[in-house]
C-alpha cells in the first residue's frame, strides 16, 4: 500500500518537471455553427478567431482534455525548436503592441518556453496570428487526409506555410 504511494508520488513529479514538450495549437474552421462548449472551449484556449495559434504545455492534462473536445477544429502537433523561434521571429507581438518595435531574441525566448517558460514573461502576446496556408489545405478532414486533429511532426510543415 505505501508503496503504491510514493509510485503515485514519483509519477506526479515526473510530469510536474515535464519533458518539455511543447505543443502548438491551430484554429482551422471559423465560428459558424460551433456549440457554445465548444466555442468557450476554445476561447479558454485564447482560439478566438480562425487562423490563430497558441503554444500549450503537452504534459498538462487538462489541457489535453480541451485539445480532445476540440480536435474538430483545431490542427495540432508537437513544434520543433527551429520552427519555433520561425515563428516568433516573424509573427510575435509584443504586449505594448505592434507599433513599439523591440528586439526579441528569438533563440533565448524558444528556449526558455522549451524549459516551460511563458510568452507572458518574455512580454510577448499569448497567441500569434498567421496567414492562410500556402497551396491549400483540406480543412475538413481528420488527419491524415486533411489538417484537423493531431498532426504529430506534419504541424511544422503546416506553420512554414502559414508564415
């Protein structure tokens, strides 16, 4: 019985420390017809408009409870660390707003939100807007015929064509 104890113990802290893994979260369908929990679903998650992303903690359970009641709406999968400071290089804001121009050292910030770090102590806005994707993309289908759900490695190819 104690045993079983501190093994429950040790598993909590391992995903307290985490693997840092990190997980990028993108808005597909628009706010037509979408059900009121899933639409506070996804305003919880800062998705408020189609084409916008966030960055989540991938070891945070309640967080994966939200990405699975939403899989219909949204692509992700697991961001590289090159695609990363990509992202924030070209598509970051700062909190004071687009007009106040300050550099942002992309590396030092992607690898702190890789330790666990948030955007909200860089001074960075939560979420980043992007484009539509170039060529296309099949926003109706699950993965992998179409985008929806979760597209594993495939999520930094989608972001190279939204950037």
């Amino acid at each position: 019985m104690v045993k079983a104890k501190i093994e429950m113990e040790e598993k909590k802290e391992e995903k307290a420390v985490g693997t840092g893994k990190l997980l990028v979260v993108i808005r597909i369908s628009g706010m037509v017809k979408v059900r009121d929990k899933v639409s506070e679903t996804l305003d919880r998650l800062k998705l408020r408009r189609k084409y916008s992303c966030v960055l989540i903690d991938g070891n945070d359970e309640n967080l994966k409870g939200m990405l699975k009641k939403v899989k219909f709406y949204v692509a992700y999968g697991e961001i590289s660390k090159e695609t990363l400071e990509k992202l924030i290089k070209e598509r970051g804001e700062r909190v004071e707003g687009r007009k106040k121009k300050i550099e942002v050292k992309e590396k030092e910030v992607a690898e702190g939100l890789m330790k666990g770090k948030k955007l909200k102590d860089y001074k960075l806005k939560e979420f980043f807007r992007l484009h539509p994707p170039r060529k296309g993309i099949d926003s109706k289908l699950q993965y992998p015929k179409g985008v929806l759900g979760n597209n594993k490695d495939k999520i930094n190819d989608l972001i190279g064509r939204m950037l």
